[in-house]
C-alpha cells in the first residue's frame, strides 16, 4: 500500500467506535508511514480482509487456514468453541495473520476502529515484518507459495473423497494428523520447499512407478540369497534411508501397501506441519515483535495527533490485558504468557541500548555496569530498532531468552528455579535465586523449555523386519525420564501401523540405548495392494 497524504497531516484518523473501509485504508496508510519510515520494517505487500465472529470460530477450527481442506476435527473444534463463545466462556482474538506473500490479516467485524487499529499494527506490521525476515521461516516457509498450494491441496482431497470414498480419505487423514508433529524436517535441506513446484510436481508424481522399495516388498518370496542380505542391518538401513525422525516422509515412501493418492496425502500433511514448524520454535519473539511493534504505532500515533486520549485509553487497556502475567503464586498462573515475556524482553533490550529504562529515568551506573557485563555487545550502543531488527531476523526462542534474558528482567518477573526431584527427601526447592549463578541458571533453564531439540518428541524409525514380518521398529530417545504415556502412545501407534500395514513396535531408549519399556500395535485394519 501506498501511504496517502491524509497519513501526514495532524487531523485525527477516526472519532468514536465506528469504521468503514475507506478509514481502514488510512488507518493503514498512516501505521505504514511509521512502520516504515520510523521502526524501518520490512514486510510483505498487505492484504486486509474483514469477517464475522462465526468466520472467526471457523479460522480457529481449521488451524487458521484461510482454504484449508475439510475434516471431521474442525467440525469438532468448531462447535465446542462456538458453544464455549456463546455462553461467554472464551473470547475471540481480534486478528489471525496468514504468513503467505501478500501477508493476510483478518479483522473481526465486531472491532471498535481503536482495534482494527490496533490489529493492523500488531499483525499487518508487526507479524509480517517478523514472517519476512526471520531466518527460520526464509529457511522453511514458502509465503509466496503457500495459498496456491492450500487451494490444490482443499481440491484434491475433495476430488480423492468422491473418487475413493469419504470414510477412506479421512481414515487416511486420521492417521496421518495423529503423526503430524513427526511428520517435520528438523534441519534445513539443501533445496528450499517451494510450493508452487510441489503443486506442479503432484500429477506428475502419481503416474510415476514407487520406488525399488516397494518393488522389493512385492516379492513376498525372496530369494535366499537377497533374505541374507536384508539380513545385513547396514544394508538394510543404507536401502531404506534410515535412521529418519520424519515419520511421515518415511511412511509416503516405503509404505508397502499404500496408494498413489495416499501416498499425496501424507505428502500434503507434512508440508503443512512443515509450514507451522518455525512458528512452533518463534512463538515468543514472533508475539513478542508483533505486540511491541503495535505498541510503538499507537503510541507514536497518539503523540501525533492522529487518535484522541479516549482511543489511547481504549487502546492500553486491551495492551494490558494482552501482556497480562499472573504472578507465581496466583491461581491464574500457567507459565509465561509469550505476549507478556516477549514485549518485556523487547522493550528491556530497547532500555538497554539506550541507558534509559520503560519510565523515561536514565540507569544509574550500577544499572549501566551490570548491562554492559552481561550485554557488553548492545549495551549504550545507540539504534534500538537496529539491534531489535537483527535479533528479530536471526534469533529462535530458545536462543533469544538464553543470550537476552537481563538479570533486570528476572527480578522484575520475580523469576526462579524450582527443583522437583523425586529422589530428593526435602521435596520441592527454590534452588537458583537472584545471585548472579543463579541468574544463569534460570536464564539455561527458562530457554530450555522453548528448545525444541528437548521439548519435542525424538523419535525415528530405525528398521524393519524385511527377511520376517515386516514390523517396523520405532526408537523413542528418553530425556530426564520422561516416557510416553501408554494410553496416549497406544491409538498413534496404531494409526502408524494403519499406514504401515503390519506390525510396530516402538522402544524407549535411554542414552545408553538400553531398552526401557516397549509398547506394540498391530494394524486395525488392512490396506488392500496398492
């Protein structure tokens, strides 16, 4: 969008609560003057599109998809959300943001003109300078792809519904959401998705024979000689590209029994799990960027003019709500609220490259020592928005809270770290407190809890039984003694024996490789051959 002369002027952009879309346009116009001009972001083209409350629920239900493809579950998650709505027991987000290039935001209808001030701040500035430039979603994401790609995947489940059957599909799409979250690549690939190429690809692939694997598993006899070497655990790892943490790549090719249009369908649920892996790892910074950006709009819109003191009251009242942190003690207290956490650390980083804290007051020089100790690189470095800029571009959660955690903020947060050991008689413990070891700790311990290398499930398909059974052979790497649930374990694991076509077996696994516990299915029903 271009910004219009009505952006430079002092007369205010909007009176009272209603909106229409030609004030919409110059709300824009004018945020984009100081998302640009002043904080020097970089966005993708915008898109602004208003909906109803109902269409709201309905984004909600479907992941926040604008054309996702149909299933039973956002059916499900639609009505508990409306009934939850109407009965006044959930609210509604004022926005969601699609990271796709033009960038969409939606508003609700419902909206005073202070909010959609607010959310086009927050998502069409804030969200889509953080999209555009952080380092993990140019790693992974195809923004300019991805609506294309959706509106071939909506299509193709549709067509694969009235050709296959509806009850087919969705068991295939049963199993593969349920391994949805071992359906991702975990480090970049050499080659960057590109979605429109996949779209293209796609016909193509379903005439295209299945691999050498498949040929082999066709044979149901083998030869002696080929049983010894299936019996060669490296040759057989070396044939079916193991070990492999992406479950659902492993599964969309060397499945034995699987169809062609099966087959896209795993294809199209792990790119769309691929999709939202670097939002699962940015959820601080990403919310974090995107409220402290709207914050620096409607505050600089305010003190020029373009919004009455009304409107800003309006607008700091939703901002508190917003970044709102029970305390530790407080029944409300479920962990960090990411809005809460992120805003602080960006408006901390601010104070501290500038020397002057959130009031206005100037450090004093104990405040100004212990900045530059722990942040000799940025302390008194002068151009907040540049170093905020370089952070939001090349920092993940866990990275940004283990190096920008400031002491300052801890003890403002009333941060510290519990120890829950079984083992220990005393029970639970404050054992890290506001000392500077105990300052590095919590900072280790807090990120460590956004790290998805240790919050993530690791497990991998290791091998399968191809000179007996065929079952196929999971490995689950435990962590500090966190083991899988049973209950929980056992209905995936027979969606992924579903898919598989025989047996599975999954083993716990401590560091040293000695089995823990093993948990088994077998297939609840059976594939016919492809």
């Amino acid at each position: 969008m271009q910004a219009s002369k009505a952006a430079h002027d002092g007369t205010k952009l909007f009176d009272g609560a209603d909106w229409d879309f030609p004030m919409l346009q110059r709300i824009s116009d004018a945020c984009e003057e100081i998302a640009f001009g002043e904080l020097g972001l970089n966005c993708y083209p915008n898109q602004i599109e208003v909906i109803t409350a109902e269409q709201m629920l309905d984004a909600y239900s479907s992941v926040g998809m604008p054309l996702f493809y149909k299933h039973w579950s956002f059916g499900k998650h639609f009505a508990q959300q409306e009934a939850m709505y109407r009965k006044g027991y959930m609210g509604l987000a004022y926005e969601i943001v699609i990271n796709s290039s033009p960038c969409i935001s939606y508003l609700m209808e419902e909206n005073t003109a202070t909010m959609q001030t607010l959310v086009i701040a927050h998502a069409a500035f804030g969200h889509n300078h953080f999209f555009k430039n952080n380092y993990l979603f140019k790693q992974w994401t195809d923004a300019e792809g991805i609506l294309d790609y959706l509106d071939y995947a909506k299509k193709y489940i549709a067509k694969c519904e009235e050709k296959y059957g509806y009850n087919e599909v969705e068991r295939t799409l049963d199993a593969a959401h349920a391994l949805m979250g071992q359906g991702v690549f975990r480090y970049p690939q050499k080659k960057k998705l590109n979605l429109k190429e996949e779209k293209e690809r796609a016909e193509k692939r379903r005439e295209y024979v299945q691999s050498s694997f498949n040929e082999l598993f066709s044979r149901m006899v083998p030869a002696s000689k080929q049983q010894e070497e299936l019996k060669d655990v490296s040759k057989r790892r070396v044939l079916l590209g193991l070990p492999q943490t992406n479950v659902l790549y492993f599964l969309e090719k060397s499945a034995p029994r699987l169809k062609s249009w099966q087959r896209e369908l795993l294809r199209i649920v792990r790119h769309v799990a691929q999709y939202f892996y670097p939002q699962s790892q940015t959820k601080v910074m990403n919310e974090g960027t995107a409220t402290y950006v709207h914050y620096k709009i409607m505050t600089r819109l305010y003190e020029l003019g373009k919004i009455s003191e009304g409107n800003f009251l309006e607008f700091l009242q939703s901002h508190t709500n917003v970044v709102f942190q029970p305390e530790f003690d407080d029944q409300r207290f479920r962990g960090f609220n990411p809005y809460a956490l992120g805003f602080a650390m960006m408006q901390d980083i601010e104070c501290i490259v500038t020397g002057i804290d959130e009031r206005g007051v100037p450090f004093t020089e104990e405040q100004l020592d212990e900045n530059r100790e722990w942040f000799p690189d940025i302390a008194q470095k002068g151009d907040p928005m540049g170093v905020l800029r370089h952070i939001w571009a090349n920092y993940r959660d866990e990275s940004f809270i283990s190096q920008f955690l400031s002491p300052r903020l801890m003890r403002r947060m009333k941060m510290f770290h519990l120890c829950d050991d079984p083992v220990v008689e005393e029970g639970i413990l404050v054992n890290k407190i506001h000392n500077e070891r105990g300052y590095r700790e919590v900072r280790r311990q807090l990120a460590r809890n956004y790290d998805v290398g240790y919050v993530d499930l690791n497990i991998e398909v290791t091998d399968v039984d191809l000179a007996g059974d065929r079952e196929l052979i999971l490995q689950h790497k435990v962590l500090d003694g966190a083991m899988l649930s049973g209950e929980n374990a056992a209905p995936v694991l027979t969606h992924l024996a579903n898919l598989w076509s025989y047996n599975v077996k999954l083993e716990e696994v401590d560091a040293l490789d000695d089995v823990l516990e093993e948990h088994f299915a077998e297939p609840s029903y059976v594939q016919e051959s492809a």
